[in-house]
C-alpha cells in the first residue's frame, strides 16, 4: 500500500513526459511552416 503512491507518481510523470515531447515536436513543426507549403497570398488572390 506505502509504494502505491510512486507507482502512481510514476505513471502520472510519464503521461507529462509523452505530452510534453509531442508538445515540442508539433511547436517545432509550426516554426517550420510546413504547413504553409503553397498558401500564400498571391495565391489566394489568383483564386479569388
């Protein structure tokens, strides 16, 4: 019963871990803006 506290501690800190290096990745690739490959301005324009 003592030890069910770490394993809880434990699990909840690598829950933090995986979100916060998927957090990282993403915020990585919106400073990359590969997500803006072929939008731009001029772009939208000739649509319109």
């Amino acid at each position: 019963m003592d030890k069910s506290i770490y394993y809880i501690a434990g699990g909840l800190f690598a829950i933090y871990l995986f979100i916060s290096m998927r957090n990282r990745n993403r915020s990585k690739e919106r400073k990359s803006k590969k997500f803006m490959e072929g939008n731009t301005r001029s772009d939208r324009k000739k649509e319109e």
